[in-house]
C-alpha cells in the first residue's frame, strides 16, 4: 500500500483520525483493498507515518459503516457484502435516486441538461474499462444535483461505491450497452418534464441491472 501524498499536508485541518478514515474509506471503496484483506493496526500506522491510535479508531468506524470487520488480535477484514446484502444495497439506491430525481427535474436548467448530456455522451466514447463506474456515477449524480439534497446524494454515492467494488470489471461491464440506452431514454424524459416516466425508469434501470450484475457475480463465486 502506498502512503497517500496527501495525508500529511493537511494535518492541521482535519484530526488525523479522520484523515486515516478518509483514506482507507477511499481505498476499500475504490476496490485498491478488495475483500478479505486483512489491514493490521501497525502496518497502516507506519505507511501513513501515524500512531496506532488514530488507526484503530479508524478501524471502529469503518466498522460502524460495514466497510470492516474487527477481527480480535489480527486487526481487521475487508467486508464482503452478501448477495442478500448487495440486492438490499440496489434497493435502496433504486429508491433514493429516483426520489431524488423526481425532486431534481422541475428545477433543471438548460445548463444542466447539456452537462449531463456531455457526461452521457463520454460513456459512449471508448475509455479504459477501470473508468466506466466513475464515469456511470457522473451521468447519474448530475440527474440527482437539481434536488440540492446533498446529504441523501452522498448516501447514494457511497451506496453505489460500496456496491460496486464487489464485482470484478468484466462484470460491471458486461450489460453497458443496455444501460446506456436506458440513459438516453432517461435523459429525454428529463428534458421533457416528463417525471412520472423517468422516476420509473430511473427505478427499473437500477433494479434490473442489479439482478443482472448480481446474477454474473453468484456464477463467479460458484465457480471459485
């Protein structure tokens, strides 16, 4: 693991426990610490140049937040969700996001239809496979930002994440085509006002790709 350039610059603003939170958050979200690595308290102190202290309070509240699992005397585990606990994860993004954008389209403006637009013709384009959750969320957080409910917005952004980093790339990638139709469609009803249709499609887009990413992923832990 690499120690994060940033962790010390930035010392006097933030308590150093939450700057180990914040970094690790990322990394086990980003997928760098995939499931059931094990982090230990001395090593992460000693890559960030910290005491143990901070760490092991870090530990407590990615704990909290299901990202870890204390285990007594090693440390701590990397969290894999279940595939019982990945589904509820879907449900519950598919039921924040699309209240959100019910909320969001009587208040999109002209600038803000052409910026999703452009975001959505860049998942269109060719790009390296790693990208394509990044740039997905940036389509779908532009159709959630009119709503100005920041809170609720970062619940989903950390929903997705959380969901995401479980399935290997080939995975995440293998219904694309079909989800950026569903965009399309879903960018023209917003365009058009038309919020019943698009807070439907907007559920139905996160559901079935969650049966379909979910369903590849349990063909993948069987053959493991």
């Amino acid at each position: 693991m690499t120690r994060p350039p940033s962790l010390r610059p930035s010392i006097s603003v933030r308590t150093v426990t939450s700057q180990v939170c914040e970094v690790l958050r990322h990394q086990i979200l980003s997928g760098e610490l995939r499931d059931g690595i094990t982090l230990r308290q001395e090593k992460i102190a000693a890559e960030m140049g910290v005491s143990r202290n901070p760490v092991r309070e870090a530990f407590q509240q990615l704990s909290a937040e299901g990202l870890l699992t204390l285990v007594s005397h090693k440390g701590a585990v990397v969290s894999m969700l279940s595939v019982d606990e990945l589904r509820e994860t879907y449900e519950m993004r598919a039921k924040l996001e699309s209240w959100l954008l019910g909320l969001s389209i009587p208040l999109m403006t002209k600038e803000q239809l052409e910026s999703s637009e452009q975001l959505m013709a860049r998942l269109a384009k060719p790009f390296p496979d790693e990208e394509w959750s990044s740039r997905n969320w940036d389509f779908h957080v532009s159709l959630l930002e009119p709503s100005r409910r920041t809170q609720t917005i970062e619940v989903c952004r950390k929903l997705y994440l959380n969901a995401y980093r479980h399935f290997p790339v080939p995975i995440r990638l293998s219904n694309r085509k079909h989800m950026n139709m569903d965009h399309r469609k879903l960018l023209d009803y917003c365009r058009d006002r038309k919020v019943t249709e698009a807070v439907e499609l907007l559920e139905r887009h996160i559901t079935e790709s969650a049966y379909s990413l979910i369903t590849k992923l349990e063909e993948l832990r069987r053959a493991a």
